[in-house]
C-alpha cells in the first residue's frame, strides 16, 4: 500500500516499518519535514507492532524496580495523551486483578502498587483502582473460579488495535510530506564522505543505493544482524523478550484478567478482544532466529494449563483460533535476569564523516510517541533546528478509513 519510489538521496532514512519508525517518520514530519524516507522489508506493522498484547499500558509490574518508575509514569501520561490523538484506536479497559488464597503477590503488596500506579498517572489518570466484591468481580470477569482467591481490586489501563495505529500514524506521516517504501530489504550500510551509503533490494529484486545523512536503524532484532552484516560493530548487545498469545471465542468478559504465576512470576492477561478472547504472557527469553518466531506447543500448553488452575471455564486447545507470537529487543544490563532488565529503551550512535545513525534497543508500543519525539529532538539538533513535534496535537493525526479493515483482519492474518 505503501510504495513511494525510493529516493537517491535524504536528510534521514529510517530503516523499518513497526511503531517505532513509523512514529520517527510521523514525529520529523510532524516538525516540518519532508526530506525523510522509511523503507520496510515487508509491510508495515508486520512483526511484534502487529503481535503485541494490544494494550497501551504503564507496566504494573514494572514498579517491582524503582528504577523503572520514570518508565510508567511517561507510560501514564502517554496513555492519556493516546486516547485523545487517537481515540477510535486507544480507549480505556477495567482490569480484575484477583488475589490468589495461595501463593502470589500479597493483598497488601498489590494494594500499595496499585495506589502508587494511580500517584504515578497523577491528572493523566484514567480511573483509580478500586476493592471489589466477589459478585462485582464475577459480573466483570464471569469465567474465574472464585474459590481460588480472597480479595479483588479492579484498576484501568487502555486497549488498542495495534496495526491501526502503526498505519495512522503512517498514513498521517504520508500526509505530511514523508515517504514510506514497503517491500525494500536492506543488504548493507556504509560509511561515505557525505554520510551513508545503503544497499537495498527492492520488491522486484533489483538494487538500489540511498545516499543519507542521518539513518535510524529501528529494525528490532535484526538492528544488529545489519550492522554486523555490514562490519559495524554495534554499540550495545541486546536479548529477545518473546511475547505468546493464543485467541479463543468470545468467553463474555466485561473486564481484562490480570493474573500471577507464582512459580515464575509471570503475568498472565485475558482479554476480551475485537469480539474475540486473548490470553498471553511475556517474559520468555527468545535466542532462535527472529525470522521464524511461533507459538510452541510448550508455551500453548503452559498458557492454558497455568490460566485453567483459575478459571471455572477452562480454556480448551481444541477451541483456539488462532497463535501470534512477538519479539521486544532489550539491550542487556550485565547482573539482571530477563525479568529483572529495565523496560526502559537505549539508543547506541555511530558517526560516520558527515553523518550519524541511532539504533534503538527496546522501546514500548505505549511510550513509542514520547521515544519518537526523543529521537526527533535528537536530529533537530544535529541539523541546528529547534522546531518542536506536534504529534501530540490532533491536527497532525488523520484517518485512513482503508486500514481498519486490514487490521480487523488480524485473526485472520495470525492463523495463516
């Protein structure tokens, strides 16, 4: 859909089309320019952008790190400031929280996160957390089994269509001067007098060479593949935190579930989804190849034997619609597990003669505006321009009416 000619030469050349470049594109436009191309393998929103839990969220469990409360509470304040750019596409969703009778996180210990969630959001909040009664928990949730938990709070974060919005926020950046290229794989990037040099492939299987100034490397976990592949040695190693979701029928929820895992200390979400009910998990270290990213019969038997121990409507595989999996690229902090790493993105830079290019290491579907505006600033001020991002002002946002039929048929795109 997207098949702008590839230019010979640009200011900046982002490399990838998830939500993360497509947001660069749109937040450089957004200031005025239109000097600014993205190329993309395949097509936009293709990988974890498309894959994600579909929730615009602060990370609850990310309080379990001081260190990572700046991350929620940018994520809060992004939250709301999604809901009023793109309100068809970002709205709110109550989720039941259950205290387990066994095990898991303490009534208290869930009690004082909650009421730190609700001071991190502060005048962004959507809607404070609140102590449920059973019969209030089981009309939000009806499928728990309630003999297995003692208290209940309920808590707001907000529920997106994920490869909408990676196509809004592209089809507003089109709009605005940028240019998006699917169907262009990158074989090379070089350092050149005036910048970089990239050898891409096109759609047809002809070459092409960009001449660029300023290159954003948001590929995700093939970010370093190209540099190494180019003899550029990245300046950050990172690991692969995979994302398993499997999609069921319609079981009624009102409500997400937001459910532990005692044993490992994994969260478990259930939610009701475009008239469908999602169940995944993160937290999963990912070393195979990111080209070839499934849903494993292990991890389909974990979900639904560990989500079952709680529900009075068991979830059965024979019911399953549909698998996706994800990949979110973290850099790694020597001494933390995967669990333990911070969420919180780094950009690693390499300079050539003229030019510069920032690779991305993490990032978050509900702060990638924010990161976006981050790097945007970034570039501004390599090229001596202090023009701000709009891309938290409606009048910079439009609706492409065309893509929500592609992204309502994400089920069925995920059960190919």
């Amino acid at each position: 859909m997207f098949q702008q000619p590839l230019p010979q030469r640009v200011r900046v050349l982002i490399l990838g089309g998830g939500i993360h470049g497509v947001g660069i594109l749109h937040d450089l436009t957004s200031r005025g320019w239109h000097d600014v191309h993205l190329i993309e393998q395949r097509t936009l929103g293709y990988g974890t952008s498309s894959r994600s839990t579909k929730l615009i969220h602060g990370g609850l469990r990310y309080l379990q790190r001081v260190h990572d409360f700046p991350l929620v509470a940018e994520a809060l304040r992004e939250r709301k400031l999604l809901m009023e750019v793109a309100g068809d596409l970002v709205h709110p969703l109550e989720f039941v929280f259950p205290i387990l009778k066994t095990g898991g996180v303490s009534r208290f210990k869930v009690k004082v996160g909650l009421t730190l969630y609700d001071f991190l959001a502060g005048r962004q909040n959507i809607g404070r957390h609140q102590s449920l009664t059973q019969g209030e928990a089981l009309a939000l949730a009806p499928i728990i089994d309630a003999t297995k938990f003692s208290r209940y709070f309920s808590f707001w974060d907000c529920q997106t269509d994920d490869l909408a919005l990676v196509r809004r926020a592209a089809h507003s950046a089109v709009k605005l001067g940028g240019g998006i290229s699917e169907g262009q794989r990158v074989t090379k990037i070089a350092r050149a007098a005036d910048g970089w040099l990239v050898d891409v492939v096109r759609a047809d299987g002809s070459p092409a060479q960009i001449s660029c100034l300023y290159i954003v490397n948001a590929l995700g976990p093939w970010a370093n593949r190209i540099l190494e592949a180019s003899g550029i040695e990245p300046t950050h190693q990172a690991l692969n935190n995979k994302g398993s979701h499997l999609v069921f029928p319609d079981m009624g929820l009102k409500a997400g579930l937001f459910l532990q895992s005692p044993e490992d200390n994994r969260i478990f979400f259930v939610l009701p989804w475009l008239g469908k009910t999602l169940v995944g998990t993160t937290e999963k270290a990912f070393t195979g190849s990111p080209d070839q990213v499934d849903v494993t019969q292990d991890e389909v038997d974990y979900l639904i034997g560990h989500c079952n121990r709680y529900l009075s409507t068991p979830l059965r595989e024979e019911n399953i619609e549909a698998t996706f999996a994800g990949l979110r690229w973290l850099a790694v902090e020597a001494g933390y597990s995967l669990s333990t790493t911070s969420r919180s993105h780094v950009l690693g830079t390499i300079s050539s003669e003229r030019g510069m290019m920032v690779t991305l290491y993490g990032g978050k579907l509900s702060t990638y505006r924010a990161l976006a505006e981050e790097i945007g600033d970034k570039i501004c001020s390599r090229f001596g321009d202090d023009t701000r991002s709009r891309t938290s002002q409606p009048d910079v946002w439009f609706n492409e009416k065309v893509s929500f039929a592609v992204a309502r048929d994400a089920v069925g795109r995920f059960g190919e």
